[in-house]
C-alpha cells in the first residue's frame, strides 16, 4: 500500500457512489467551509440524523444515481481537488487502507473491496513485503486495535503467521484443509474467553512435525453433501442483492448467475473451463495469506470462526470467476472482479453469520462442510 494510487475517474467502481460514511461532528466542521460555496449550501450536501457521543451524526446526501454529491463528472473528489486531503472525512481519506493499531506497532493494509487493492494483490511479485511507511496515520481511520498484552490478543502475530504458513507449498485445497484442521483443534481454548498459551503452543509443534502433517494431509474428508452445499449458498446468496441502493455492480454480478438452475449452472461452467481451476491456484493462495495476515482474527471469537468465513469467501469467489469467465471476460480480470466483489458486499454485511446458521443444519461435520465448499 506504500505505492498505493487512487485510479480516481478510472475506477470501474468507484467508492464514492453507493457507500454511504458516517460524518462525525469533527468531520462535519472540516467539511464546512468547503462545502458552503456548493449550490444549495451545506444542507443540501450534509445530512445530520442522530445525536451520539462523539457528537452530531451525518452523512451524505445521494442524489438518484447514488452518487456524493461532491463528486465531479470526471469521477474526481470536488473537496479534494479544491481544498486538499485535510477536508476530508477520515473515512474518504483512508479508503482503501485497513490500519492495525497494535502496542508494538501500527500496520497499514489494503481492503481487498477495493478493485485497485483486489488487482495489486494478484500481479504484484510480492504482495506482503513489509516496507516501512511514513503515512501520516494521524488522517487515518483505524480498523483494527489490540490494547491488550494477554492472551488471544497478544499472540497475534505468532498465530497468524503460523496459519498462513501452514498452506506454503501445498495445493490451495490441501493447504486450506490444514488451517481448518489446526483452528478447529484449538477452538474450545483458544478463543475471546479463554488462551491456554502452554496447550497451544504444544499444538503448533503438533503440526510442524513432518510426518504428522503428512498423516494430516492424506487424511479423507467426504463431500458427500456437495450438492446440499452448493445450492444452500444459492439460496444464501439471495440475501446479498437485497435492492437498497448500495453495491450496484458487485450485486449485479451476482444477481446475473442466481437463476433457478444456479448450482447446475455453476457445475456446468466448471466442465466447461476446466484449466481455469488451475489458473485460480495462485490468486487464491494470495488471497488467502491476504485473510490471515491484514484481516486479524481478533476481530472474530475464535480462529474457527475466521476460517469460516474464509471458507465461505473462497467458494464464492470461484463461483463469481467462473461466472464472469463465461461470458468472455478475461480470467485476470474475471479474478479482480470477484474478489473486490465479494469482499465488498460480504465484509459489510451480517451474510457470514446466516449462511453459517444455515450451513449447520446440513448434518455435516465442520471438516466436511470445508472440505465442500472448497470444492465448489
């Protein structure tokens, strides 16, 4: 992200349209004076809605084609053109930088819902270099915080180095499996509740030993229930082209492959490009390194949880491809399109949540139910 640049009017789908921001009362006296010389004044570009305890709540006000009003027709920031990056509200100015705050350090990544980051992350030679950086986080909004030295939180960069590792050299399928094995092994202590540092650490000697990472690899996992999996997140899928105005393109894509034959049509893409399985392998592995390391599993209750989720990506982020390459467009970019897309409609989205509740009443154990849908 040092070398990161905003593409601006270039942008297939730009973040200032359809994304609404949260306009702190601090943010709102920053804006002030850039925006009172705007047809129709502050009120016409600001709406303020709720009382809170960092003061008075806004947002923008969209116009019918769901735009900020402060964008220009060239696609550009009016606000930032004329006044600099300091009027800015925290949120526009730190887009698409994801910012840790740790007591050691402060770390500055890239959300992949953005499809200039999304982009980076595939043709970059390598992607999680650790560069020094003199961004000025001060502007920054920050995502992710740890304050704590204890147990789950102040082993952070010990076990999500260790699970991203766990897949290196490994197909994606088999490298996946491995991380689920080793998060499902330690969920009931290792977890918000409880860190049984001693039992972990023994546990992540368990799967650095050669010969038992072998005996784990080629262990069978059924995917019987395939099908049942499939066409629930079909069915789930639904739920995140809901029409509120938000996400016009990521849900059109979407909407485009959920006709009433969509698990069959899927399957039937995935015979029909079979090299495009292969071609997946390496964005994917990119993609999943990417989830370990800028998207902190603190944020969840548990690492089984953060595979969860990751699982759930991965098979729709196959589905939007093949979709995508079905009607002609090239797969690099039929890979940029899913990825953005997915990460922008699921991490702002309670989908996880429910499609997890649904998947549980398949009677399939956890194992079993990864094992499927990476095979999606």
């Amino acid at each position: 992200m040092k070398n990161f640049e905003c593409l601006g009017g270039d942008c297939p789908d730009t973040c200032c349209a359809s994304w609404g921001i949260e306009l702190t009362s601090d943010c709102q006296r920053r804006l002030k004076p850039a925006v009172d010389g705007i047809e129709g004044g502050y009120d016409a570009v600001i709406e303020t809605y709720a009382e809170s305890r960092r003061g008075r709540v806004g947002c923008f006000r969209f116009g019918s084609d769901n735009r900020c009003p402060l964008l220009s027709s060239e696609g550009l920031c009016s606000v930032h053109a004329s006044h600099g990056e300091a009027f800015l509200p925290l949120t526009c100015a730190s887009y698409p930088r994801a910012v840790g705050v740790r007591p050691q350090a402060i770390e500055v990544g890239g959300f992949l819902s953005c499809p200039e980051v999304a982009r980076r992350l595939i043709e970059t030679s390598d992607p999680f270099a650790l560069v020094d950086s003199h961004i000025d986080v001060s502007r920054l909004e920050e995502d992710q915080r740890i304050d704590s030295q204890m147990g789950y939180e102040s082993m952070l960069d010990e076990v999500r180095v260790f699970v991203a590792r766990l897949g290196e050299g490994l197909a994606l399928r088999d490298g996946v499996m491995l991380m689920a094995r080793f998060c499902a092994a330690t969920v009931a202590w290792f977890n918000r509740s409880s860190c049984q540092q001693d039992r972990f650490s023994e546990t992540m000697r368990h799967f650095s030993t050669p010969s038992e990472l072998d005996e784990l690899i080629k262990q069978p996992v059924s995917i019987r229930g395939l099908q049942a999996v499939g066409e629930t997140l079909m069915q789930q899928l639904g739920d995140l082209v809901v029409d509120d105005g938000r996400y016009a393109r990521p849900k059109q894509m979407i909407t485009d492959l959920l006709t009433e034959t969509a698990w069959t049509d899927h399957l039937d893409r995935c015979h029909r490009w079979p090299g495009l399985i292969d071609q997946l392998d390496d964005p994917l592995h990119r993609y999943v390194t990417h989830h370990w390391l800028t998207r902190w599993y603190t944020n969840g209750p548990d690492l089984d949880y953060h595979m969860d989720r990751l699982a759930l990506k991965l098979a729709l982020i196959r589905i939007v491809v093949f979709a995508r390459r079905d009607v002609q467009i090239p797969a690099a970019d039929a890979m940029v399109d899913a990825i953005y897309a997915v990460d922008r409609l699921v991490e702002h989205h309670g989908w996880v949540h429910r499609c997890r509740r649904a998947l549980s009443g398949l009677n399939m154990t956890g194992m079993e139910l990864t094992a499927c849908l990476l095979a999606v």
